[in-house]
C-alpha cells in the first residue's frame, strides 16, 4: 500500500535527516509481509513528532519497496530508529535486506 505525506519545511533552518532506498524483500513471503504490516507502520511513523515525510512504494519489481523519509532532528530521527527496531514491523522485517543512504546526520 503506496503512502506518503508532502514534506514540511523545518522549523528554524535545522538540517534535515533525510533517509532514502530500497527495502529488498526475498521473496513473495516477505513481500506479503511489508504488504500487510505497512499501513500501521505509515500511521506510527507520520504520528511521530519530528517526522517531516515518510514514504514506502512498491516499485516495478514485486519484491522491492521504494523508502524515503525525512526527519526535522537527529533526534527524532533516532527516536524513530529505536521505536522501529522495537515495534511489531521492526521484528517482523528484521530479516528484510535495506539499502539505506542517511544524509544531514553528522557522524
């Protein structure tokens, strides 16, 4: 299921962390599974303070997820990244191959 949100500028000039990739599924049974846990991970993610945009399409392959995600702080983005890992989403798609590119984190 295809969402987004149009993106809002941040407060004050603060960098954005942005978030872009593929979310590689290896087979139908792992598709099937982004599929039909996707629409509450959307509303969780978009509820969070902090969230500028998030994103996740189905692309031309069944297979692959289109991801992008914007966050207004560091923080929040990590307050994302913690909530995911620990949510029914983040244990069900641990095993989901991610080709992630972050930018705006300073290392």
């Amino acid at each position: 299921m295809p969402s987004s949100v149009t993106p809002i500028p941040p407060a004050g000039g603060e960098p954005v962390i942005e978030l872009e990739g593929l979310l590689v599924c290896h087979d139908d049974a792992e598709a099937a599974r982004v599929a039909e846990l996707l629409p509450t991970h959307l509303a969780l993610t978009l509820a969070e303070p902090g969230c500028l945009s998030f994103a996740v399409r189905p692309t031309d392959d069944p297979l692959i997820w289109s991801v992008s995600e914007r966050f207004s702080t560091a923080e929040s983005f990590q307050a994302h990244q913690a909530r995911v890992s620990a949510s029914e989403w983040g244990v069900a798609t641990v095993s989901i191959e991610r080709r992630y590119t972050v930018t705006g984190l300073e290392v």
